[in-house]
C-alpha cells in the first residue's frame, strides 16, 4: 500500500485500496488508497509548520537547500529507474522525466542565487515618483503569500511533473501537497520518500497525498495556489469548485493541448529541414509513447509534399519496436494503463470520421518480450485528414498518435494552428526567415511557446515537445491558460506584487534597498575601507570635483580611437542640435567619475563586475566640472563565498547640480577586513 506523507508522518491508508497494475505486463505493483487521511491536519500543517519554516529562509537558502536536493536525488537517480519501466517508459523516456525532473530543481537553484535577492522580498522595477518634492514615492515588491501550493498532477511525468512545480512554489515561500495521479503513484511516492528521508527541505515544505484529493480543497482559501495538469474536464469542475469561484483561491491550469508542428513551404525533400520535420513528429509520437502534453498531434504540410511526407513518416515508424520498455532494444513502451489505451482508442475512432490511418492498426500490434493484450501497448499511429477535417483540431488522442493535414498557403497554415483553440507549443520548421517571421507572429496568440527550426539550430535544439525550466510552459485557451517555470517568472508567479507607497527614507527601510531622496550617510571612513560585515545600506561618499578640459577629451579621442566628430571637431559640433559644440564622451565622464569615488588602497573592495542602467543625461562641455555621490543601494551576501556583491547608486553631476550620469555600480566586498578576521 502506497503511503502519503501528512503532518510529519507516514500514513497508510486502512482498507485494501485501489491496485495500480504494472503497463507492460498487468501485474500489481502497488495499491492506492487515502481513506480516513486527515487532509485539514495537511493543510494547517502546510500553514503553521512549513510555511513559516520556507518562509525563514531568503531565496539563496532555499536555493542552496534545492541544490543540496537536486544533487542527491541526481546521485540516486539509477534506483528509480527500474520502478519508471513500470509505468511503460524506456529508459530515454525515463530520463526525460527523472532526469528531467532533477535537472529543474538544478536549473532553479541555480536562478535563486543569481536573479534572486538574499532576502526574502523581491522588487518589481523601479521606483515611482508620485509628488513634486520627491518626499512620496512609490515601489512594486513582491512577497510570500501565506498559504500553502496544492499540486495536482498528471500520469504522464510522475517526477518532472512534481519538481517542476515544487521547485518555483519552495523559492516562493510555498509549502507544497502533492497529489500524483493514480496510474503512477508509486514513482512519485518513491521520490517524495526519499526527498523527506534526506531532510533537506524543513519539515512542512513537502506533503504528499497518495490517494483521493476529495475534500481537499474545501480547505483551501485566499492564500492558497492549486496547480492542475490533467483534461479540460477536471480542470473545469475545479474552476467551478467554491474555494475558487467564492474563495480566492488561484488556480493554474494545463489542460488538453492540440500541438502542431508546421514544413515551411521554402522546403523540400532534399533539404535538412525535411528530415527535422519528419523526426520530431516520429519522436513526439513514440517517446513516453506519445502521452506528452507536448506532443504533436497535427503536422501540418504544404499540398504539394503531402505525399512525400507521409511516405517518409510511414517509414521511419516501422522501425519503431514496441515492446517491454526494460527490453534496450525497445524504442516505444505501453501506454499507462489499459484505460488510457482504450481511451486513445476511442479517440482514434473519432478521428477516423474525417481521415485514414495510413500506418499502425488501433486494434492490432506486435510486441517484444511482452503480451500485447495484458500490457496497455499501441501501434504508433499516423493518419492523413482530408480536406477541411474538422476532428483533428477538436480531439486529442494522447498517446502516438498524429494526423497529417495539408496546407495551401501560409495564412491557411497559421489559420489552421489556430483551429486547435490554444496550445502548448507549436513548431515551425523553415529555413526561411521570412516565414519565420509571419507564421511566428501568426502562431504567438494561440501559443505559450514556438520553436523555430532549421539546419543551424538543430545540433542544439532540444525539440518540440521539451519544456525547459527557463522558458514558460503553458498556454492560452484550451490548453488551459496557465503559466508554469519561465525562469523566475514561475516563482513571481505564486508571490504577491503590491505597490507600496510612502516617503524615500520608508522604502529604504521597508525594502532594504536604498530609494533615492532617502537619508544618506556620509562618514570619515570612506565606505571602501569598510567590509560586508560593516556596510549599511545607504552609506554614501561625496567626492571633489573635477574639471573636463580639451585636452582631457582629446587624449581620451587619441587613446581610445573615439574620435567622434562631436568630441574631435568643433564646427561639426557646433550643427549639432544636441551638443552645440565639443562634449567630453559619456565614458571619459564614467571613468572619470570613477576616479573621484575610488579608495585606491588595498581593502574590502575585492572587485567592480559590472555596471548596470547607465545613462547620460545631460551632455558635459569643454570645462565643465564634474563630482560623484556614490551610495550603498543593495547588500547581498553570497552564502558559498567570503564575499558578497554590493550595489551602489552613483550620480555624477556637473558644477550646477545637473545630473549628467547614473547608473549603478556593481562590487565584490569581502565580508571581513582583514579577511578571515
């Protein structure tokens, strides 16, 4: 019996449960059950236990604690892999989940350290002037909410399918349950077991539910995030649930998706690009055998390659072998279940009514190492619509299965996409930039990502039906409109934006980032000699001034080679309507400026990487003076080093107080001085 994690413990269910049969050959390999789990103990638990905890820690702590995480579970993955051939995936199936799944908690690890603060709010652009005197000013942030992340998912990915949603939830703040889906409970179960025995994550962070969610979310209220991936008709009961019509409580959605996959019209069978597009349908339809969100179900072809396409699909899928996914030599396994088979088997059967199998037999396959009728095994199959077809842009077979329609020009193919009423992903496959341009644009509306390939991209690309963790998955209307990874995206998806108002130096304090018009301190100690440990937001130097002669602007022409007319010929400069004559470049006033507000002696400051939001605002002329006001902005420890990165406003200004530059500069400051002391 399959156990759910609730409340600090494992809880086995009391009655005999449901059996979850093995897909290859029917035998049982564990039973579901969640009957007499106290799911309100789950979700105050959620609330009171692990929330705080998440909460407790910045971004780079749960960065660091997902890292920890995705480098054991990678470690160990091996252990899972016999458990995911029991599902019906071969081992590139496997890794594409398993893998996959770890590789995400990696990929947002890696993000919370370098585009997250070490804090544990997150701002939202810039700050806002809302007054003349600048004495009331306004900021977006972005903070934790206090509730828990419900994660419903599907049977197709029992791994990636969790992580890609826990990963972004933990860097927000999020508790997450985790409810898998029957068919393939006990992958997800094995994974949750051994996340909760490492300790990694404190305690409350990760539940997991094996079994029914009923009355799960009547639990639920305004702080809470429910996370659906599975058909348009779950995901419509749960849109019409209380807790979320009356509640408040967010739901995302990932609902059908009827993917296509578009041959530009500039390609023929001669070129690379024909053999690309032929590929990614045989692999949309035979990896995890074709049970893929992503997966395309319409390949859409120009009239007059109809043929040749077909004839080349038909080829390269008779050489796929079905069979026992534990078996090296099988390229495709069984479906999930019997049910799911019978499933697509009726979905084929509606899609008969408007086009012709033209490879595989629905009730008919041969297998290796295997029974055909007690495993959930499908022949792969391919069928050509006829003109005007209406089924295949209204039904989804989820399995291997794809339709090929043809196009007449490219406003039919976009118009045709279209007919799928929003999808997940849709490739284009062109070598033509021109057709790059008007079908992406054509297919963006109805589409949460578009991939573009040609001969160039391909050694690279990582095809169609793979979401990556820095790109946004979902999509608008059938597919459900929701919005899943995208980088940081996904986490400021599940925080709270709220504009807050109020004077300068109460923003600095709220925020912990230095609003410009708030209280500045400028000390004896120049802020250089001081160490991580020592620095405040908001110290600040003043520097002296300096003049900007002629002859600083032309040996700066002569030494760099910037002999811009603007800075190197007075009566070129004179018809200038900007300048009026010579101006010092923007970057001799940077470097310039860098020399009035640098502490030249060794100390704390190890390095300057980098200058962000530079801009020149008012032009210096020929003996204007200039000076610096350098501030500390933002501090930001880095937990794996004995330094941290520091950010100062700087604001150059000339002899009349005109700001003529600003722009941030970015230091590395060790955080003791001496180092070790």
């Amino acid at each position: 019996m399959l156990e759910s994690y609730a409340a600090g413990r494992w809880f086995r269910a009391d009655d005999d449960g449901e059996p979850l049969p093995d897909a290859a050959t029917g035998a049982e390999v564990a039973r579901l059950s969640s009957r007499g789990l106290d799911l309100r103990a789950m979700v105050d638990h959620a609330r009171t236990v692990g929330g705080p905890a998440v909460r407790e820690l910045t971004f780079h702590q749960r960065a660091a604690a997902l890292k920890e995480l995705a480098k054991l579970l990678m470690a160990e993955k091996e252990g899972f892999y016999p458990l995911s051939a029991r599902t019906g995936a071969t081992r590139r199936d496997s890794a594409v989940d398993i893998d996959g799944g770890f590789g995400t908690l990696f990929s947002y690890a890696g993000k919370g350290v370098r585009e997250l603060p070490n804090d544990t709010i997150v701002l939202d652009g810039g700050v806002e002037r809302l007054g003349r005197g600048g004495t009331f000013v306004g900021q977006h942030l972005h903070t934790s909410r206090p509730g828990v992340a419900v994660q419903i998912n599907a049977f197709n990915f029992p791994v990636w399918g969790m992580l890609e949603k826990l990963a972004p939830a933990f860097l927000a703040g999020l508790p997450s349950i985790v409810k898998p889906a029957a068919q393939t409970a006990y992958l997800a179960e094995a994974v949750v077991r051994r996340v909760i025995e490492s300790g990694i994550l404190p305690e409350g962070a990760l539940q997991l539910l094996s079994g029914s969610p009923h009355g799960l979310l009547e639990e639920l209220g305004e702080q809470d995030y429910v996370g659906f991936t599975g058909s348009a008709r779950t995901a419509g009961v749960l849109r019409a649930h209380p807790s979320v019509v009356r509640g408040g409580t967010r739901l995302g959605v990932e609902a059908d998706s009827l993917n296509c996959s578009i041959l530009g019209p500039d390609v023929t069978p001669d070129d690379p690009e024909f053999d690309l597009f032929v590929t990614g349908v045989v692999t949309e339809m035979t990896v995890k055998a074709g049970q893929k969100c992503t997966a395309i179900r319409r390949a859409l072809v120009p009239e007059a390659l109809t043929g040749a396409v077909v004839d080349a699909l038909t080829a390269r899928l008779a050489e796929v072998t079905v069979g026992d996914p534990a078996n090296d030599e099988v390229r495709m396994g069984p479906l999930a279940s019997l049910g799911q088979r019978q499933e697509v088997r009726e979905a084929v059967a509606a899609l008969r009514r408007s086009a012709e199998v033209v490879f595989g037999d629905p009730g008919r396959v041969g297998v290796l190492d295997a029974d055909a009728e007690r495993g959930a095994f499908l022949s792969p199959l391919l069928l050509k619509a006829a003109p005007g077809a209406s089924e295949p842009h209204d039904v989804e077979p989820f399995g291997p299965v794809s339709t090929v329609l043809a196009y007449s020009t490219l406003a039919d193919a976009i118009a045709m996409a279209a007919r799928g009423k929003g999808s997940l992903v849709a490739s284009l496959v062109t070598h033509d930039p021109r057709v790059a341009r008007e079908v992406t644009i054509g297919l963006a509306p109805w589409h949460g990502r578009v991939l573009v390939l040609d001969r160039t991209a391909a050694a690279e690309s990582t095809g169609h039906g793979s979401p990556l963790p820095v790109l946004v998955h979902g999509g608008p209307g059938r597919a459900g409109g929701g919005e899943e990874l995208g980088g940081v995206r996904g986490v400021l998806h599940l925080m709270q934006r709220t504009a807050v108002q109020g004077s300068p130096d109460m923003l600095t304090a709220i925020t912990d980032h230095w609003t410009p018009g708030s209280h500045r301190r400028v000390e004896d100690v120049h802020p250089f000699r001081k160490s991580l440990a020592d620095l405040r937001v908001g110290d600040s130097v003043e520097s002296a001034t300096r003049q900007v002669t002629l002859a600083d602007i032309t040996h700066f022409a002569e030494f760099t080679g910037d002999t811009f007319y603007a800075h190197t010929d007075a009566a070129a400069a004179a018809e200038n309507p900007l300048f009026c004559g010579i101006v010092a470049h923007g970057y001799l006033v940077v470097s310039l400026a860098a020399g009035l507000f640098v502490e030249p002696a060794p100390g704390p400051v190890l390095a300057n990487f980098g200058v962000d939001n530079l801009r020149f605002l008012t032009p210096v002329k020929v003996d204007d003076s200039i000076g610096v006001v350098l501030t500390v902005k933002q501090i930001t420890p880095r937990a794996s080093a004995d330094y941290g990165e520091v950010r100062w406003d700087a604001v150059v200004s000339n002899q009349d107080g005109e700001p003529v530059a600003v722009y941030d500069v970015l230091t590395l400051v060790a955080k003791s001085w001496p180092r070790g002391v």
